[in-house]
C-alpha cells in the first residue's frame, strides 16, 4: 500500500532511525504546506449565492440575475445584470463582511444570504 522505505527495506536499527528522521521532516514539509494552503484558502470564493429574477413585472422573464461570491470571511463581491429588450447592464459591488458600503437590492441582499448560509 505505503512504500515507506526509500529503496529497500532497512536491514539494521541504524538505517531504521534514518529512515524514520527522513520521515519526521517530510511530514514537517508536508504540514507546513498544509497550513499555508488553509491560510490561502480563506481568501477564496466558498459561497455562492445565485438570484433570478424580472426586473419588469409586465414584460419579459426571469433574464436577470445577482450572484454574490464570498471567501470565508463573507468578503467578496456582488454582480448584478439586468437583462431588458434594449440592453443588458451589469453592476458590481464589493462586499466586507457581509455587508456593502453601497445600497444594495433585494435581490442582491438575498444572493448574499444564500451565499452566507450554502457553502460550495
């Protein structure tokens, strides 16, 4: 299953420690790699939260959208497109914390809260 022994099996004690150290600091490595990929980690997209909706009651379907994508801390960023027959515009707005210095729609405050709750 694990070939633990670098070329063949240890014959003494001696090459036994040996090999035991040479493992002791691969899995010093191999830790210190771990911790640094969880550090990394938090700073990338875990939560989606994805909103459709129509912007216009009357005409149309449910073209638009908000989406918010956050890291672990609930920062990230909101994207808003709204979808008519004469064109489509697509808004932006960064969130920190879970929340936006920017006045956000329903719509988006629901993408954030689906976001919030449903990790990826």
């Amino acid at each position: 299953m694990f070939n633990f022994f670098k070329k063949k099996e240890p014959e003494n004690l001696k090459e036994i420690i040996s090999q035991f150290k040479d493992l002791k600091e691969n899995f010093k490595k191999i830790s210190e790699e771990l911790d640094d990929l969880k550090k990394r980690n938090k700073f990338s997209i875990q939560k989606v939260g994805l909103v459709r909706f129509n912007p216009f009651k009357e005409v149309g379907g449910d073209q638009s959208f908000s989406v918010a994508l956050l890291d672990e801390n609930d920062n990230g960023v909101v994207i808003t497109s709204l979808y008519s027959r004469e064109g489509n515009r697509v808004y932006g707005k960064p969130i920190k914390n879970g929340q936006s210095n920017y006045l956000l729609s329903e719509e988006e405050k629901t993408a954030i809260a689906k976001a919030k709750s449903l990790p990826i």
